[in-house]
C-alpha cells in the first residue's frame, strides 16, 4: 500500500492568484517570484503555469539553470545576482537578468570580458538593510553603471519593502521617500512591490512588481488569510487515518505524555508528521480537518505520524481523509498555531512525498 500523505498543487488556484495580481496592478509588468522551490511548489510546475509571467525571480543560479533545462524561455532573474565572478559565465549562457547590491558584484562586471553586456537591476537599500547599494553611495554607484560596457544602457532600479505587511508601519512610506529620492527623476523602470505591497500599498506598485506568496494563495498581510483578499490556496498536505484508539479519560497521548483525555474518547492516528513537513511545534488544539470537519491535533507531533481528537467524528474510520492545510484549512492558522510564518511551512513540505497536479 502507497503511503497516503500527500500534496495537492492546485493549478487552477494558481492561475486565479496570478490573475489576482494582474487586477490589483493592471499598470505593472509581473515578476513572479519562484525561489526555494516556488515556495515548495514545485519549481518548474509553477513555471510552467504562470508562462504569461513578464519574468521570474530566483534566488541562485541552480534554480535558473533548472528552468532553463526544462526549456522555460521566460526572462529570469537572478535575485541575488552573481556570487563570483565565474558565475557571469553561466548567467551569459542563459541569458539572465541580474540584481547587483554590493560593490564587489559591481567591480566583478567591471572587470569581465563579456560577449554582450547584461540587464541589470540595481538593489537600493531604503531601509531594511540586508541587501542593497546604501542611499549614500548611489549617486557614484549609478555614475559607475553608467559607464560600464558590461551593464545595458536599460538597468532598473529596485528596492524592498521590510513591513509591508503590517499596514499602519511607517517605514513602509520612509522607504517609498528614500527610494524616490534615490532614483532622482530618473527615467529607467523600477520596482518596488512585494505582496504585500501589491494588495496593501498602490503607492508602491511601479514598472514592474514581484509577487511571491499570493500567488500560492497565502496573505501577505499580518493576521489575515488568503480567502479574504480573494486568492486561493495552491497547495494542499492530506493523508489519511490509519488507526483509531478508544482511550479512556486520563490516559496520555504521544511522546512526552504531554497530553491526556478529558474523557473516554475516539483517537485518530494520521499518516503524516514532521518528516513530511507538519511543524512538530504545533500546539495541542491546532485544527485537522477530517472528513472536512474540524477537530484538532493532540500531543505532539511525530516524525511520521500525529494525533487527532475524534470526538467531533465519532464515525470516522481508517482510510478516511485528512487535510492538515490548504484546501478549507489556511495555511495561515497552522502556521499561527505552530508559531512561525506560512512561508516556512510551505518549504519545508518534504519533497519525498507524492506531488498531485489538479487543474
């Protein structure tokens, strides 16, 4: 017997995500962002159904390589730009676009024998400080890429947004100020918006956007979920109950027994844990749905198997389904329960398990 758990990509929903971004941001070109996998996604699945997208966005040269492989022609980006030098190799080859954020990666383009030169995208650093030219600096940093052989005359500008999520922050505007200051009326396209910029801020949606988790159907915006800004969730984890134990009031559940019936009751056992990617933090009480009705995980998570209160499905039965988040269950209320952020949670879905495409 197959073992049951196993992740649903739901193409359609992907599709109707894209779409999403297109009506919120009619005037922008979309970069969808597919790095670590496409968010567990599957790289090239997700490639492949968003081909009207104007360019992708990868975080290294190993996932371009992939898309490139499976003979995805879409322009690609490549987020964190060259590592060394060696890399410009590669990234003529397949024809990518780059982002430079550090004078080493500037003076590498300076220094290169190349073909053709490169579209590039200058990383501004507005205030998150990770990655990004220093405002100070970007008025010789510009100078430079102006006279570089190596850079296309068409560079663009860029920068992120650190708390775009939380709509009442201020730093979202003293970076949208710092960014306008910073590109001086120049006439180049430009970049701004994140997910969360695209459905909460239009003041930063510009040339082009890059949208990452709301294409998988998950809400960028602090306590809310994906259903309420109109998207649909992509990816579903289910499996299966494979036993069920009658315990009697009292009597502990799982590793640690740091769980115990309140009563004679039903106790489902699931084929699915944290090697499969369910966080194994997850408190007591974090919902399961079963046969698409509620009930709620008990003690701790196993390496493959977890725990389930039963009591609101007296009837269920082996084989019966089990969805641990995605469809009717956002991933965004697990992730709260488990005290972590959608993202990870997406990521971290195992890749041994069986992918099913629907749509």
């Amino acid at each position: 017997m197959t073992r049951p758990s196993r992740v649903v990509i739901d193409k359609e929903a992907l599709k109707h995500n894209f779409l999403r971004v297109r009506e919120l941001a009619p005037g922008s070109k979309i970069m969808a962002i597919i790095k670590a996998d496409a968010y567990g996604h599957g790289l090239v699945r997700v490639a492949n159904t968003l081909s009207d997208a104007d360019a992708f966005g990868v975080a290294f040269l190993e996932e371009a390589e992939e898309l490139r492989a499976a003979s995805i022609a879409n322009p690609i980006v490549l987020l964190e730009g060259p590592h060394k030098a060696v890399d410009l190799t590669s990234i003529v080859q397949l024809k990518l676009e780059i982002v430079i954020h550090n004078e080493y990666q500037l003076d590498i383009l300076e220094q290169a024998i190349l073909d053709e030169p490169l579209q590039v995208w200058i990383k501004i650093d507005t205030g998150m400080h990770r990655l990004g030219f220093p405002l100070e600096d970007i008025t010789n940093i510009l100078k430079r890429v102006a006279q570089c052989k190596n850079i296309k005359a068409s560079f663009r500008l860029m920068t992120h947004l650190a708390t775009a999520n939380e709509q009442d922050n201020p730093l979202t505007q003293q970076q949208l100020e710092n960014f306008k200051q910073a590109c001086n009326n120049l006439k180049v396209e430009k970049s701004v918006a994140n997910s969360a910029g695209v459905i909460g801020f239009s003041k930063t949606h510009a040339d082009w956007n890059r949208p990452g988790l709301m294409l998988y159907g998950v809400s960028p915006l602090t306590e809310t979920h994906g259903d309420e800004l109109k998207l649909k969730p992509v990816m579903t984890l289910e499996s299966e109950l494979i036993s069920i134990q009658k315990l009697k009031k009292g009597e502990p559940v799982g590793y640690g027994a740091t769980w115990h019936c309140p009563e004679n009751m039903p106790v489902g056992v699931v084929a699915a844990g944290y090697g499969d990617g369910f966080p194994r933090h997850a408190k007591s009480g974090t919902p399961i749905l079963v046969n698409d009705v509620r009930c709620a995980l008990i003690g701790r998570a196993s390496m493959v198997m977890l725990t389930v209160d039963l009591r609101n499905q007296p009837q269920a039965k082996i084989g019966d389904r089990v969805v641990l988040w995605g469809e009717s269950l956002p991933v965004e209320e697990i992730a709260r329960c488990a005290d972590t952020i959608p993202y990870e949670l997406l990521c971290g879905v195992h890749k041994r398990l069986k992918f099913v495409e629907r749509g």
